[in-house]
C-alpha cells in the first residue's frame, strides 16, 4: 500500500486475505493409515466442500488414509467408498450430537446446531 492511503484523513482499512486452514503435511510420516496400517497417511476431511472442509478441519472430522484409499473415498465410484464416506459421516454426527447431549441439550437442540455446523442430517437415512 502507498504513503498516500496512510496519511489520508480516512485511510484505507487494511484487509488480510482469510487463510484457509491444510491438514497437517509435517507430521504426515507419523500417521498411519486407519484401513491397512501403511505409514505416511494423508488426511481426508469427511465433510466436503469449500465450507465444510475448513469445519472439518477445525472440528476433527476426517481421517488418516493412505494415498490409494484416499483417492477412492474421494472419487466414491465404488460400493465400498460410498458406503464408508457415509458411515463416517454418521460417525461423526453422532459423536459431535452425543457430547452436546451431555452438556445438557436436548436432542432436537443438539441436531439444530449440527443443521448449524454442517447444513445436513445423516442419521435421517439411516439403514
């Protein structure tokens, strides 16, 4: 930014571009992958989408895969991958509504901040 905006009688506000969060790359060779045991497991977010992979993120939603399964959970062309994306995803939300519940919120509260977080309720097609 020039001197001018910095001695005008209204300045420019400085902004900051928001930084998106990436999942841990320097720890990546002491993570091993939660399907077959193989070292240096990528990441995947569990909720995706440009939104929901930072919540992801921030809440601990995702899992250490290797390389291989990371590409099929990401591609879902197989019965396997779509069916483990869709468990884990009602993992997760059972988990984030069952630590609601126990603070003291009631299960319809506790699905309303989910719908909040996530914008999607998994456990309604339960099978």
């Amino acid at each position: 930014m020039s001197d001018y905006y910095n001695t005008c009688p209204f300045p420019k506000p400085k902004t900051e571009k928001k930084r998106k969060k990436q999942n841990g790359w320097k720890d990546k060779p002491n993570r091993t992958c939660y399907y077959t045991g193989k070292p240096n497991a990528e990441r995947h977010e569990i909720f995706g989408g440009t939104r929901n992979r930072q919540t992801s993120i921030d809440m601990g939603f995702q899992v250490d895969v290797c390389p291989e399964i990371h590409r099929r959970l990401h591609a879902r062309a197989d019965e396997w991958s779509q069916q483990e994306v869709k468990r884990w995803r009602i993992y997760y939300q059972v988990q984030y509504m069952d630590k609601l519940i126990q603070t003291g919120l009631t299960e319809k509260q506790a699905l309303d901040c989910w719908m909040a977080l996530i914008g999607e309720n998994y456990l309604w097609n339960v099978t």
